[in-house]
C-alpha cells in the first residue's frame, strides 16, 4: 500500500540547466550537513548510485576548497548498489570515491560501503542493516524505531526506478520488515542490494535529483495526481514519513511537468 503524499513536506524546484540544479542540489546537501553537525556533532548522510549524480559529487569535490563543510563528521552510506567488487568500473562506491570522497576530507572510518560482492549476499544485506541500526539513531514519531537519516539522496531512472527498486520487483516495492534487502531485477538480469522504503521513507530530508530530457514522462507521473501511477512508478513511494522531500529537476525534465524553472 502507498502512503498518500502531503503536499507540505514536499518541495519541487526546477532549474533551467542539469548544471544549475547539480550546484543546488550541492547547496543544499552542504546546508543539511552544516545542519545537522551543528545540531548533533554529526550527520548521516546516505549518497546515491547511478549516472546522475557523478556531475554533482564533482561539484561537491570542487566546492570543498572552498566552502568550510565538515566531511569529517559525515557517517556515509550507499543507498544502493551492483553485485560488483568495490573496485570494479560498475560499482557505485568506486564512481562515489573517485568523483567525491578522493578530493574531501571524509574520515575513512566513517565511509561504509554496501558489500553488494559478498558470497553470501542475504547475508550481507542483513549485516549492512545491523550497521546502520547501530550508527544512526532511530527517529520519533511516524518513522519511530527505523533509523532516521539526516539525507538521503536519490536519483530516478527514466522508468520511475530510485535506489535498486523497479516496477518489476514488486516484493521489494511492498517490503516493509527489511531495511535493506537484496534482489534479482529481471530488466537488468542481475542482483542488486538496495535501501528499502521504509528506510527511505523515515529519513529527516531526502532530496530526489531528475535531470534530462529521456526522464521528462517519468517525472511527469511522479509529480501528476493519477493515482494509478503510483503502482507504475516506484519513486512516487518516495513518502516521508515526518521528513522533508525535495525534488530537484532541470527543464529537460520538467517539461511535461507544469513547473518552470525560476
């Protein structure tokens, strides 16, 4: 079942170039980070694989010569990830580390990549479960007793997909005991270890990044109010429980969406 959607916890910004809504997306990340040290002495930061955001982890890379974030109190983790060795030109870990983690002062004893290559991977998915559990805190409320990210970034595919969760993995979409669990995805013919919703949905910010024109029918769905695309689409299950969902599109993708970039 899909959590209805509250038009109070989400905000949609569009920018006229993929590069311009990289930079917000990199100002926001940086605000949130500050935030939540600043509050706690520390930030849980969950990063996303894929194509989209490598642009934007360069971004970040750039701008920490200049602006005073403090990488060393991030806890990082991966939202999702291929059934790879780290090293492997597939892995979202390696994009993340040469793009990003290279070129920031991270400690690297807080940088905890998903080993999405271990031979027992339902093994492994549990263990990377219990490794959040102990590091992040659970939340209150709605989202009480799942631990609670201070960000998670998420990207979305051209078919509605976000993290490793596809229309056609439909126990994943519906998963509600497990927060990380790993699957066969029958379009790409291979497993994936992934973030659940229930873990998604308890974060205290998530921001969804959408640029290209190739996602403007996705995007489109994700922001209409057909309620039948909520089964078609699994980013429309992106559902904060208390938290803040900002959706960060370019005008490529914003096209058949009726918001314009400002």
């Amino acid at each position: 079942m899909t959590r209805q959607r509250s038009e109070d916890n989400r905000q949609v910004l569009v920018q006229r170039t993929a590069a311009q809504a990289e930079v917000l997306v990199a100002e926001l990340l940086e605000s949130i980070v500050c935030e939540a040290v600043g509050r706690r002495n520390i930030c849980h930061l969950a990063l996303a694989g894929g194509t989209t955001p490598r642009a934007l982890y360069q971004q970040l890379a750039q701008r920490a010569m200049t602006t005073a974030v403090p990488w060393h109190q991030v806890e990082i983790f991966f939202g999702d990830e291929r059934d790879v060795p780290q090293d492997h030109v597939e892995s979202n870990y390696r994009t993340v580390q040469r793009t990003l983690l290279d070129h920031v002062p991270v400690d690297l004893a807080r940088v905890h990549p998903m080993p999405a290559d271990a031979g027992d991977l339902h093994a492994a998915a549990a263990e990377y479960e219990q490794t959040i559990r102990a590091i992040v805190p659970a939340g209150d409320g709605p989202a009480g007793g799942i631990p609670q990210f201070d960000l998670i970034l998420l990207g979305m595919g051209g078919d509605g997909h976000t993290g490793s969760l596809f229309a056609c993995t439909p126990k994943a979409l519906d998963e509600r005991k497990k927060l990380i669990l790993v699957h066969f995805v029958p379009v790409l013919g291979r497993s994936r270890m992934t973030f659940t919703f229930p873990l998604i949905n308890a974060a205290r910010n998530t921001i969804l990044l959408i640029t290209g024109g190739d996602k403007a029918d996705a995007a489109a769905a994700l922001l209409s109010d057909d309620p039948e695309a909520a089964g078609r689409l699994p980013a429309r299950r992106i559902c904060p429980a208390g938290g803040k969902l900002i959706i960060v599109l370019d005008a490529a993708a914003a096209r058949k969406t009726g918001h314009k970039p400002k």
